[in-house]
C-alpha cells in the first residue's frame, strides 16, 4: 500500500509539471525551427 502511495503522489507531482514540461520542449522546437528558417534565408 505504501508504494502505490508513493507512485501515487509521484504521479500528481508530475502531472502538476508536466504541462510547463510539454510547454518547454514546444517552445524549444519552435525556436530551433525559426532558427532553421532564418539562417537559411540569410
């Protein structure tokens, strides 16, 4: 019982940063594809 409560609150710590997670790495995709896009045309 003591570990599925453990995995539990493991689980809602994530999902609380999961979304700024997904945010970061969306982020960073866009940024690397501009980046592409505008050295390209330089």
């Amino acid at each position: 019982m003591a570990d599925k409560k453990d995995d539990y609150s493991f689980w809602t710590k994530y999902k609380r940063f999961a979304g700024t997670e997904i945010m970061l790495y969306v982020i960073m995709v866009i940024g690397i594809i501009l980046g592409i896009v505008i050295f390209s045309y330089l």
